[in-house]
C-alpha cells in the first residue's frame, strides 16, 4: 500500500470509525450472536490480495454483529475501557511511525516521552516524589502486579533470586476481594497458588489488618518468607478500599513489598479531593492505575509506578551482544524492556500524550467527576427504593446492588436488563450473595442513560 | 472529541502519516539526539485541553529527530519491524472499536476472527494439523517462549505446578546462540538462571544433538527434571537453524516439552521452498513466528500456536466472579485471556486481517521471496569481495560478515555506515568475533538501497 493509498483509504476508515461512535449507541451493547456465528461467515485466506473494501464490508456484516460495543453509553459492565477519540488517534500515530522502543537508542523519543508523561503524572495525582523516574507503561494490570512480584522476589532475595529461582517459602498477601489476579501471578513466578495468604475482609470489604499481621506472623513463625502484599484501591468487586496506610506500617516492619494495585480507582487520585483514598501511598513500593480504564486511553495502557527501579531492572535485565550500545553502557539511559515482561515495545505513550492533551487534566477531571456524580444520583434513587439495596458501599463511580427478594430476582433482573440491549451490566457476589455491578465510565453516558438503566432494574422487580 | 472533530482531525493524522511515509527515506535511519534531548523539549502537562495541532508540531519538532526509523528502507538493523500501512488501518479499527477481547464473551468476534486467521495459517504455512484449534496472538516471542515454558511446568509436574510452583529441580535447554529469551523467561517461572543449560553449537551454530543428549542425561542422573528444550528457527545473532526433527525425537524419549521459536523466520513458512527449515516442527509442542517482524503487520503480534491448548488453559485459567458467564460455563468457546501473560486484550487480529486480505498469500510470499533474492545478492557480492566475508552462512534474508582485516575494522566500517545515515545497522559477536548483520526485510528496502549499503561498507575498507 503506497501513502496515497493509504491516505484515500485511510480517511475512508476513519469515517467508518466515526460512523460508528455516532450509531453505536442504537447498537445492542451485548452481542447476541451464538458460539461459532462469527466464524461461519468467514471465508479462507485469499491467495491475490484485495482493495480494502472487502475487509469494511465484513466488519458491517460480521464483526458488529459478533461486538459487544464497550464504548457504548450503556456499558457498566466489568470496568469501563475508554477508548476515547484522540487516544484513537494517538495510538494511530504510534502504529503509523511503527518504532520499537525496547531500547533507548531504539527510539530515544519513545522513552522520553513515556518518562515525562509519568513523571508529569507524578505531580499531577499527588502521587509520593519517590515515585518520580520510576514510572513505566505496562499493557495491564495483571502484568503491573506480576513485575512487582519479581522485584519482591529479587529484592528479598538479597538479590539471588535471578539466579537460584524461588524455594517454596515464600509467601504473598491479598484480601479475598482482589485473590484472583494475584494468584495468577504468583503462579506464574512459580510459587504456586499455595503461596497465596487471602486475607479477610472487614464488613465495608476492606483488608483487615489484624489478619494480615497474624497470618505474616504465623508463617514468619514457620519459617516461610512474606515478600509481597497487595493492597487494593478499589477492588474490582465492589471498589473496596484497603487501608493503605496501616498496611503499609506492618509490611515495613516485615520488610515485605507493598504493591497498591489501583486499576480502576487510580485515575480518580487526579482529583484532590479522592485523594484520601490513596493514604498511605507515600510508604507503598510500587502502584498501579489503568490509564485504559477510567483515563480515556484506548486499551492497552497501565501506569506503573516504582520507587525502586534499580530493583526492578536488575531482577528482569538482559544483555545479549545484539542489544549492547553506546547509550546503554553509558548509563545516561533507561532501557525499558528492563522494566517489563515482553522485549520489544511499542510507543504506547502517544495515545496517553494525546489524551492529555486534547482534554487537559481540568478535562480528564470533569469526566471523572461526572461518572462520580452520576453514581451517586443512582446511589440516591436505590437509598430510596423499597426494592433494591446497595449491598457495599458505593465506591467512586461503582454501585454493587441487589434486589430485596434475593439472589433470583436480582439475577433475573440482570438478565432481563441485557437482554434488552440497552445497557449491559455484570454480577458480583458479596458475601455469598449475588449482586449487579453498576461501574460507571462510559464516556458518552449521560445522565438520561443511567436514568433508564434504574428505570428498567426498578421495572424487573 | 466528537465523531465530527475526530473525522477532521483524523484526516490530518492520516494525511501526517502519508507524508511521514513518503519521506522517511530522506530522514537519516538513526536517531541523532543525545540522552535527555527530546526531554527538555517537552511542555508540561496543560490544564486545560487544547487542539491536536501542538501534538503534530511536537512530533514533526521533537520526536521525529528522536526517532529511529524503523520504516525507513535503510533499516538493517536488529530484525525488521514491518508496519505496512494496511495493518496500520487494521490496528486503527481495533482501537476505534474499542473492545476487549478477554473473553469470548466480551466481545466474540475478537475471539472468532483469531481463532479463524491462525487456523488458516495452519494450512498456508503448511504447520502441522495438531496446531489447528491451538492458535493465539501473544504480544511478542518473549512472552510466547513464557506461556511455554509455564505449560511445560504444569505437564511435567503432572498438574501440580498450579498449586505447588516450581521446585528447584527442573532444566531448560537452549542453545548458546538462543540463550537471553530462555534465561529471563525462566527466571520470571522462578527457576532462575542456574536452570538454563546452554546447549554447544556446531560450526554452524546449530545446536548439537549430542550435547543436548549429554546434559540431559547428566541432569536426569542429578535427579533434575528437564521441563522445556527451546529449538530456534532462525537465531537472532546468524539465522541459525537448530536441527529440529533430531531435538525432537530427545525430547519424546525424555518427555520434555519441545518448543521452536521461529519469531524472525517463521514468516519463511509461507513459501514452500524454504519448509525444509522447520522439518520436524510436527513434533513440536508449541511454535512462535512473529507477524511483526517479517509478515508486514505493526507491532506487536507474534503467532503461537500449541498442541495442547488444553494443559495451556488449565495452567493459566482464573474465573473470578466478575468474569463468569454463560459462555464460558457451557465449554463451547475459547476464552483467550487463559492463553497469555495479562488478562485484557486488544483485537489484534484485525491488523493481521487487514495485511493477509491486502496482500493476499502471495503478496505475503512475494514479499520475503524478494528479501530473501536482496540478501543472496549481497551475498555473491560478499563472496567476491577481497575485503569482506561472511562469518556464517547466509540464513534468509539476513546475513552476518566481517572485515577480513579483523574487529577494529569490522567496527570502524559499522559505525561509518551507521553515522552517514543512510543505512543501520547492529552487531553480533560470532565465537568471540565482532561481526556486522545485515537483516533485510523492510517493506521498502529495493536494490539500489541494498547496493548503496555494500559500496558504503567497500568503501570504509
């Protein structure tokens, strides 16, 4: 494809994206197709290549069909994943210059612009100067919280851990409400599910502090070695909130890592006045926030934030004869593949630059300040529904509701909502309890949607 | 940003694109900023929003002289990182979309259109039938050879690993010219670096069945448990092929997980005249290639596929609450997020669908034919030079030489070629000699480029 084919159609799929976003809101949010609908529609690989109206034609025919439409007003489903215009645009730009930014020399641009942007953001979230130089871009969460395990191991280790491996005793800490992901990743380091203390919950679902410290110290008395905890602002159940700073006191005490893992909740630090719900961070060794959630940055793109770079990179660098350079042995540099799972890497910080930007942190915060109050104008009308309960606190944006009549009528009124298409939410269980997670942060959403969401849960019951 | 602004503004970026294109070849391939350049150019953060025109004009100002041009046609260095423009409109749909293709669930198509690309790939590049169903998109190689190795674990301990981790007692094996990916993927798995065996080459820096033979015996004498025995197609130093067929056979004997990592040539398999390469992959237990080196599609999409998708999701699977649903509870879908590192992902098929529908096979193919014809020309030339030789053979599309005059001026003469700006290119080191590689394989690269290249390099002789 020549530029100027690329410009002619290029503006074509531009349009068609831009058709999209203003239709996608007459759209089912849920695709309603069945296992293997999609595929059926396909047709082989084509031997001679074709114009590029053949692939815009199957997307209108197959894929929208087979799409449940995430940035769709409606969608209060999981988390919400932005994927706000400019970062569109942004993104395109980093496929468009198509660099890889493993190394420094390998584009010195993409590595300062990344550094800047985290660093800018240190100051822009009130987040603790020990985290400035120490930001990086990771593609999610889940591989955020895998990294700081690896710098925990390493660390702990006394710096062995590159070259002996883990040996069993070690021990990781995370409330119920957060258990999964950090399971994943301390199977993946090798410790193996078995290393994984759950911590109870206290009655809002927060971390309760008096467990974590009686299970450090029944497995220090064991002889076992806690290298991690996991804090959580905002879990993905409820949007609890982990007591950051009391957590924070005891792994110091212990010399344990102390990972805050704010995936959704983190962008709201940009506000001052939820900052309180960051307390403690100041003592935290590394913390996370989705940029790609609730930051208007099209997936992926999760912020990363350590105090101890020098840990990190040490545990994870590599040097084979192929990636020395000048700037590298000079030291004047940071190499980000030290810093992550993969290798190589692309120049994720344009769509960031570019929302950043377009919006303005005065613009970011409006949104999140609108997603805010529109939960709690829904947390009013459930207060004041002889129906319907809040079965945890509403946390910033997010809403965990039941129906009183119990575990069927609310199931059942999750259900009739989705079918429906207007609205797609997910379910939760509170303690044993199933719930509906109502997680605001569509961009497009107004208050008239989430109106006629609560107007068709109160209808159900 | 409205869909309106977004159309007008996302002619312009099209239109940036275009030009950027049209004229990198005149733009010197390296980047020539010093450490913190682009840096002190950048503003902080605004408060309020502004239009997109002070990105464009940062990157023509700023990134741009910090950019490395990966697209350039003088780019040598390193493995190509093809960014053809129709996957460059691929991956734009995919961020306009917006979805999140963690589940089959949340959005299928995401799911069906990989599922149906890498299965057709299965049949175009002539991989074996046990890899059909087994097909998944990982970020890049190094990820690839991780998700591997973690399956590996898991068979080997019998299903344990999940719950148990690693004990201290398991191997892999990798030849010396593959070592760096192995080693960090198995101190991620906890095994550390002292688990690595570092197999001896031949005089073609194969990797010799004896030794492997030899160290596994050993090992298994020792009590250790080989787990994974990692057979390149195509190192990154040379190009060299590790005689999979003979590996394999080892590996069924022991009962070791056999993975080929073919992230640079893989792409090769497409064309029938160079299969020879991955004889015995149908032995194999899993397999990467990746589609953004050599197969035109932007970063990151590297190919992987597995025999045993089933050992591979019961490693890494996690249902949390938040994520159960019909779908998956009936066994009738795929749910990719058990197949990888993170548990978000993009749909990355999309650009790989738009470079197999532009191009077509034979496109793909006429492609690398005519890379591969580049390097055979450089080759003869080479051959007749009085100067210059290769220190290994000619692998595809890349080759290795050097000066006959020794180090000094195999590095003189690099460093020559990479300060004029017209070409770059990196080093390797072969049995402790500094040697030149030439990887061709940008889209753009033509002869007169290639020539150009081999009269720079006479000429610092």
């Amino acid at each position: 494809m020549q530029p100027d084919e690329f410009r002619r159609i290029g503006h074509e799929v531009i349009d068609w994206i831009a058709d999209y976003r203003e239709r996608v809101a007459d759209l089912p949010v849920r695709s309603r197709v069945e296992p293997g609908w999609v595929r059926e529609r396909l047709a082989p690989l084509p031997e001679r290549g074709e114009g590029f109206d053949g692939l815009l034609s199957d997307l209108d025919r197959v894929v929208l069909p087979g799409t449940t439409h995430w940035q769709h007003p409606g969608f209060y489903a999981y988390f919400p994943s932005n994927a706000s215009l400019p970062s569109v645009l942004g993104d395109l730009l980093s496929s468009g210059l198509g660099v890889q930014g493993m190394l420094w020399s390998t584009s010195p641009a993409a590595t300062e612009v990344e550094q800047h942007l985290l660093d800018e953001l240190v100051g822009a979230m009130g987040l603790p100067e020990r985290f400035r130089g120490g930001g990086v871009i990771q593609d999610t969460a889940s591989s955020a919280a895998l990294v700081a395990l690896l710098a925990a191991l390493h660390r702990q280790s006394g710096g062995t851990w590159r070259q002996s491996g883990v040996d069993g005793t070690e021990t990781v800490y995370v409330s119920s409400q957060t258990h999964s992901s950090i399971e994943r990743a301390a199977r993946l380091a090798g410790l193996g599910e078995r290393a994984v203390r759950s911590v109870d919950v206290d009655d809002v679902l927060a971390m309760r502090v008096d467990d974590l410290a009686s299970r450090i110290e029944s497995d220090v008395e064991a002889g076992r070695k806690p290298v991690l905890v996991c804090a959580t602002v905002g879990t993905t159940g409820t949007g609890a909130v982990d007591p950051v700073r009391e957590i924070a006191a005891l792994c110091a005490e212990h010399g344990i890592w102390l990972h805050v893992d704010a995936a959704w909740a983190g962008p709201a630090a940009l506000c001052p006045e939820f900052r309180h719900l960051f307390d403690g961070l100041d003592q935290a060794d590394s913390f996370t926030a989705n940029a790609h959630k609730w930051m208007l940055t099209a997936f992926d793109l999760s912020l990363f934030w350590t105090a101890h770079p020098d840990v990190l990179v040490d545990a994870l660098t590599i040097l084979p004869e192929y990636l020395r350079n000048t700037a590298t042995e000079s030291g004047a540099v940071v190499d980000y593949r030290d810093w992550q799972i993969p290798l190589g890497r692309r120049f994720r910080a344009l769509k960031l630059w570019s929302v950043l930007r377009w919006y303005g942190l005065e613009g970011v915060r409006a949104h999140l300040r609108r997603h805010v109050e529109l939960a709690e104008m829904l947390e009013s009308w459930v207060a004041g529904s002889e129906e319907w309960r809040l079965v945890a606190p509403r946390s910033l944006a997010l809403l965990t509701l039941a129906h009183r009549d119990g575990d069927d009528a609310t199931r059942e009124a999750m259900d009739r909502v989705n079918a429906a298409g207007d609205a797609f939410v997910t379910h939760t269980t509170v303690n044993g309890r199933f719930a509906i997670r109502v997680a605001i942060g569509a961009e497009s959403t107004e208050e008239h949607h989430v109106r006629a969401l609560w107007q068709a849960l109160a209808a159900s019951g």
